[in-house]
C-alpha cells in the first residue's frame, strides 16, 4: 500500500468513527429532540414553529447522513439540504431579537407571499402542460400587492432592515454579515450551489479512473467517502450552532447539553474537514492531516473562550 493510500485510509477511518460517534449521540438526545420538536402556532407563536420545524430538520439530516455508511445511500443527493438548513438558522437568528409581534407577524406575512406565489406558478406551469387536472388556484380577492409589500418592509425595519422598491427579504447574504455568520453562509453556500447548478467541476470530478489521462467511469458514487463525510461534518457543525444559537428557545437539559458537549469534542478532534477542492480530485499527494488533530483541538478551545469572554462583556 503506498504512502497516499495509508494516509486516505486513515482519513476514512477518522470519517467513519466520527459518523459512527455522532450516530450514538444522536440516539441519547434523540428522546428530547421528539419533544421539542412539538409545537403550537396558537400557544407558541409562528416563530416558534418555525424554528423548532427547522431543529427538527436539521436532527433528522443528522441521523440519516450519520447512518448512510450502514444504509449505502448515495450522499451526493443528501448534501444539498445543507443549505436550506443554513439559510433556516441565519434567517430565524435575524428575528430572534425582535420581538414576539414581529417575528410572528413577519412569519405569517411571509408565509403567505410565498403560498400566493407559489400558487400563481403552478396555475401556468398546468395550463401549459396539463390543462385537464383540477389544481388549486391564486385566490381572487387577496390583498393587494403593494401593501402586503409595505407592510412586510415595515417589519423588517423593525428587525433592523430597511428595505425599497418590492423586495420583501434582505438577501440571505445580508442577515449573514449581520449576525458573524458571512464565512459559513458563503462556504455553504458555494459547495451546494456548485451541486444544484450545472457546473462542470462537479461533473466532472465525479469521474474515476487509474489515470488523469485514461478512460474515466462518471457517477456520483465515485466521491461518496467525501459527500458522506462532508454531510455528517458540516451537519453536525450546523446542529450544534443551533443549540448555540438558540439555547434559550430549545432549553436543553444537562443530559443533552453534554451530549452536545461530546459532539463538539468529536468535531474538533477530527484531522480533517471536507474542502470544496481536494487535493485527491487535483491528482495531488493528499498532506498528513493527522498532525492538525492536535492544533484543531487548540484552535477550537480558544475559539470557544474568546467567544466566551466577548459574551460577558
């Protein structure tokens, strides 16, 4: 074996303890998440809802990206959700200091936008393909645009946007610069766009052969090691910026906190986290990530009291 396929094998095995480690912390809070995922619009408020819709989500990416080493799911099909649940967490930060009137009022106005919306684009895509099938339609007596549009844009002034002309969101963009969530947004962002929109690197690293130059065998399967371990790291890393973001909306208790706690130990530990561009699809030696295990664990502690320190202040 040369010294290239020790060290991807390595790098595998760091993966698959990692999955296996997140699968079992998954399994003990497991119990708490069932619970908190409940929720009523009337008692609890849309925003609530919302944001527990949305833990619910991301725990459930979890368990089955955690699980696709036992179930041989291809991961490339799972990666993409990543970027809804990162889009849910930097969206959901941005009203979570408004207050309870707001964030629920622009729950609601936007919910409806989107299901008017929503509505008028199916009509045109059934007109134009099939005329014949019964299908729900726009109402006809909803509100006028311009003032569903002012009064979305007086909300998220309220929030602290100021919006013109008909737009009726800041960019997601936007609310990530706000909140210190820019790097991962646009990290995010990039590899999962890269796989929902035709682009030819994805194409075309998904082709495998014993030579750069020799006849190649496409699939998605060919980087299943590295979509199946980018699905459970950066899952992982989104589900623990939930607790932290929204501890005092989900109240962990002190079983689940340091459950928590382990996943993080977990995350940190690990030698290597998925790039976007590898050097293994670049036919290039792959570095000794083992020795970063130690300066990952440093980095992250310090990370974590400095984050500590500008919170008391």
């Amino acid at each position: 074996m040369s010294d290239e396929d020790k060290q991807s094998s390595t790098d595998q095995s760091y993966a698959d303890m990692f999955s296996e480690s997140l699968s079992k912390h998954l399994s003990s809070i497991e119990p708490f998440v069932i619970e908190r995922r409940k929720a009523a619009i009337k008692s609890d408020g849309a925003y609530n809802v919302l944001l527990r819709a949305s833990f619910s989500k991301c725990f459930e990416f979890n368990t089955v990206a955690a699980r696709t080493l036992a179930d041989h799911c291809p991961s490339f099909f799972l990666a993409p959700t990543l970027r809804g649940i990162c889009e849910d967490i930097i969206v959901l930060r941005a009203w979570r200091d408004a207050s309870s009137a707001d964030r629920n009022g622009l729950a609601f106005e936007l919910v409806a936008m989107r299901l008017t919306s929503n509505l008028a684009i199916q009509q045109k895509f059934f007109s134009a393909n099939r005329p014949f099938q019964p299908i729900l339609a726009p109402p006809k007596n909803s509100p006028e645009e311009s003032q569903t549009i002012a009064k979305v844009q007086q909300l998220w002034s309220r929030v602290g946007f100021n919006l013109g002309g008909k737009k009726v969101a800041p960019t997601t963009r936007d609310l990530a610069e706000r909140h210190g969530m820019l790097e991962l947004y646009e990290y995010i962002y990039s590899i999962t766009s890269d796989m929902v929109h035709f682009n030819p690197n994805v194409l075309m690293r998904s082709g495998w052969g014993p030579e750069a130059d020799a006849e190649m065998q496409f699939s998605p399967r060919n980087f299943e090691d590295y979509y199946r371990h980018f699905c459970t790291v950066y899952g992982a890393y989104l589900l623990l910026l939930y607790f932290n973001t929204f501890h005092d909306f989900i109240l962990p208790p002190p079983e689940v906190q340091e459950a928590v706690k382990m996943i993080q130990q977990d995350l940190d530990l690990l030698p290597r986290w998925p790039e976007i561009v590898t050097p293994e699809e670049m036919n290039r030696d792959a570095p000794d990530y083992r020795k970063a295990a130690f300066m990952a664990t440093l980095f992250h502690a310090l990370k974590r009291s400095d984050n500590s320190t500008e919170s008391e202040e």
